[in-house]
C-alpha cells in the first residue's frame, strides 16, 4: 500500500514526523486519505490525528516547511494548512458530542482509539503511522479493511449513538455508499431511518455542503433515493417529494416525476460536473405537481410549471443557503427548459433562435444540456428523433450566433449616447429605446451594429415627430 505514496507526499509526511518527535506529538494520518490509499489512490486532503495540541503542531509546522496559510478552530482543537498542492488538517485527538437540542457539539481531549472510536464508519477508522520506523504500518481496530473489502458501510459504535453525537453523519453514510457504490449495512440504515428527526438541529448550510457532495456523485439518482427512504430527504426538501407518484384517469398517464427528475440528473451527471446544472436538472420540474391539471381530450397537462419552477427555485434554494449567483443560475434554467422544444423543426426561425441566444446567454450550451437529458422516453423512434432536432437547432442557433453575436448581449448603442442624441434625462425613456434597439435586432429588422441601431431610432423619432406634427 506505501508503495502507492508519492514522492512529495513521502517527503512532506517525514517532516511532519520529526516535528512530532521534536514536539513530543506523535502524529497519525487517519480518515479518508488512508481509506483511498487503500482502495489505490493517493489524495492530497490529509487528515492527522494529533496526540497532544494541534493548534501548537500547526503553528510549529507552518513555520517548518513555510506553508502559505493556516486557519485555526480553537473550540475544536482543529487546524488546516495548506502546503503546495495538499490540504492538511490537523486534529487533537478527541470526542465530539451533540447535546440532545444544540447544534454545537461539545469536545474533549482523547486517546487514539476513543478518538478513532467516535469516528463516522469503520471505512474511516484506518490508522497510518507515519514515524520513519514503523512507516506506512496500519492499525485498524474496527476492521475497516475489512469493510472495504466486502463494500460496507457500518459505524464503529452502536449506529444510534454514533448518528446522534453527529446527526450529519447519516448524510455521509447515505454520500460514500453512492460514492463507492458501497451498500450500507441494515442495522446502520435502520438506525438512520429511526434517527432521520435528529437532523434537525444540524444547520442549514452543513446539510447542503452534504447534499451538494451526494449530488456530485457518479450516480446521484442512488443517493437521492437513499435520503427518500431513509426519511431525510423530507426533511429538508419536502418539495421533492411531492414529485412522486403516478396518477391515471380514464386512459390518461403521466409519468412519475420524481423517477423521471432522477434520470434526467444521473443523464446530466454523465455530460457535466457542473453542480449548478445538476441543481438545475433536479428542479427543472419542480412546479409539475403545483401545475398538474386534467383535460379530458388532451389528458394530464402542466401549464406554466417552468413559471411556476422558477419562482418555487428561488425560494428553496434560497432556504437551502445556496448562493445568489447559483440561485439565479438555476432559476434561468428552469425558466427556459422548455424553449428549445418548441424550437425543434426544420422551419425554425432566425428570429426564435436570437430569442433564445438573447435569453439564455453564456447559459446556452447548459441549457442545451438539459434539454438533452430531459429525454427519457423508452421510445427508441422518439429519442433519436428528439435528438436530430436538437441538433438542428444547436447548428441553427450556431449559424445565427457566428452572424449577430448575440451572447451576453449589449445595446450596441448605450444610454449616453441616447441622452445626448434626443436631449433626455437619465430615466426610463433611455430604457424605452434600448428595448426598441432590442427587440429590432431580435427580430431580424437590423443587425446587431451600432450605426445600424442608432439609424434605426433615429428614423424612428423622425418618424414621429412627423406624425405628431400632422396631428
């Protein structure tokens, strides 16, 4: 297993070592760094376990190898480094304990096996020493090798007690086993499911820090189906769902949503790593069951869901603590998912496709994306047949983009030279012209130029104050 260490890794972990020695520290790697060590990769997110003080170890070891930065958690007994191209964490060995209603745990100083004991899962309990005399030996005393090794996910501790000191980590059971295609062992997941309430207390921006990892998986359909069952999921995304089910009338189906939502993000997951996409792809279809109706001719409709979507998106990714910049993101996508749809045919125009380069801007080929994947018809005819349209659209709107550079579109006359040309104050009037500018270039009246644009209102103003003065 040592034998897979880097050569930059080795050198930094021997004077990590003599500091220790030097200190009357010993220090362990421990965690996940080990764990992939194991399964043949070398990573370059440490984790060590100090005995003794690591906010000491760490400002020694900032100055011993004149690492760049290093923040320091007192209340935790914690610290990062970063040192050339590795993230290192430092750790006193310690316990960590949620009280029943608090969101802040309380710790204590500890030895190594009650520090690893209050560990996550057995996976992550694997011990490396890293002293020049027993380099690279292992201590694995909850069989974690052996976890691995047959793909389980099981605590160290009875799973009750381990999920309620940290509730969290009943996410993080549900994100390795989708991660590593690990299954998760029964009393574990019995106790997740029973536990699921605890999760409550953890705050708002720890539970999506997890998600988004659990999104970011291969697979993220496996993870969103184990927070459902597991009893997590309603918890902090209700909305979700609300998704599920299939309703029939008459001879009318509609599809479950919640089913086809996964598909269409484990589809995105295979073309991007973009997690605002993937957040994109999951809400696409948020507002189906707000917007569900019955026609008795045409059968289950859904006017309006991206709307609807998009005004449901913001709200939740809002109380999920998701950025601005990702929430408006989203909300764009939402907004416009079913655009190219109606877009695809041999007869479309110059002037949808502007609309549609002016609407969806440096989001264009993400949107295009999506409407990729939100093919899941089992129809093999009406797939291919979706995708030839697609890329007509995709060289259409390729044509018109090389033509009229309509991406992040600008008036190619700006609000100045509109003051001046027709003696206004900064106001809604300079607005006004600019739209008119706008919608001429969309519509194919002029080219996306500034003397063409600025001849245009120009003959316009002319134009009516010819009209007014025959009035």
């Amino acid at each position: 297993m040592i034998n897979k260490i880097k050569k930059d890794s080795r050198i930094l972990f021997g004077k990590i070592s003599d500091l220790g020695t030097e200190l009357k520290m010993p220090v362990y790697i421990v965690g996940g760094y080990v764990r992939d060590l194991y399964l043949g990769d070398d990573g370059f997110d440490i984790d060590f376990v100090v005995i003794g003080d690591a906010l000491e170890f760490c400002k020694e070891l900032k100055k011993k190898i004149n690492a760049t930065s290093l923040v320091p958690y007192p209340r935790f007994g914690t610290c990062m480094l970063q040192y050339q191209n590795h993230k290192l964490e430092f750790v006193t060995a310690r316990t960590e304990i949620y009280h029943k209603n608090s969101r802040k745990p309380s710790v204590k100083k500890a030895d190594l096996l009650s520090d690893l004991s209050r560990r996550d899962f057995t996976i992550n309990t694997l011990v490396m020493d890293i002293h020049p005399d027993r380099f690279g030996q292992i201590t694995d005393p909850y069989n974690g090798k052996k976890d691995i090794d047959s793909g389980i996910i099981r605590t160290p501790l009875e799973p009750h007690k381990t999920f309620s000191d940290d509730p969290l980590r009943m996410m993080r059971a549900i994100r390795f086993s989708t991660k590593f295609k690990f299954a998760i062992d029964s009393k574990t997941f019995k106790a997740i499911t029973e536990t699921a309430d605890r999760l409550e207390i953890i705050s708002q921006e720890r539970i999506t820090a997890e998600f988004n990892k659990i999104l970011m998986t291969d697979v993220p359909s496996t993870g969103i189906n184990l927070l459902d069952q597991s009893g997590l999921l309603k918890i902090f995304f209700p909305e979700m769902i609300n998704t599920q089910g299939v309703e029939q009338r008459e001879s009318h189906h509609h599809k479950d949503v919640y089913f086809h939502t996964l598909q269409v993000v484990d589809n995105i997951a295979q073309t991007s790593g973009n997690l605002n996409l993937r957040l994109a792809a999951l809400f696409h279809d948020i507002a189906k069951p707000k917007t569900k109706r019955f026609n008795k001719k045409t059968g289950w409709t859904f006017h309006g869901h991206e709307v609807v979507g998009e005004r449901m998106s913001a709200l939740i990714l809002h109380r999920l603590r998701y950025a601005n910049e990702t929430i408006h993101y989203v909300c764009k996508i939402v907004r416009l998912h079913l655009r190219p749809m109606a877009l695809v045919s041999e007869e479309v125009t110059d002037s949808a496709i502007r609309r549609l380069l002016f609407l969806s801007g440096e989001e264009f080929e993400d949107l295009m994306l999506l409407c990729r994947a939100d093919i899941t018809s089992k129809n093999p005819d009406k797939v291919k047949r979706y995708l030839k349209n697609y890329e007509i659209v995709l060289e259409k709107a390729k044509e018109v983009e090389e033509k009229d550079k309509l991406r992040a579109f600008k008036s190619p006359v700006n609000g100045n030279e509109i003051m001046t040309l027709f003696n206004l104050s900064p106001g809604p009037e300079v607005g006004k012209f600019k739209k008119i500018i706008e919608e001429a270039i969309l519509s194919g009246e002029i080219p996306n130029e500034h003397n063409a644009a600025l001849m245009y209102i120009t003959n316009l103003q002319k134009q009516d104050d010819q009209d007014f003065s025959k009035k």
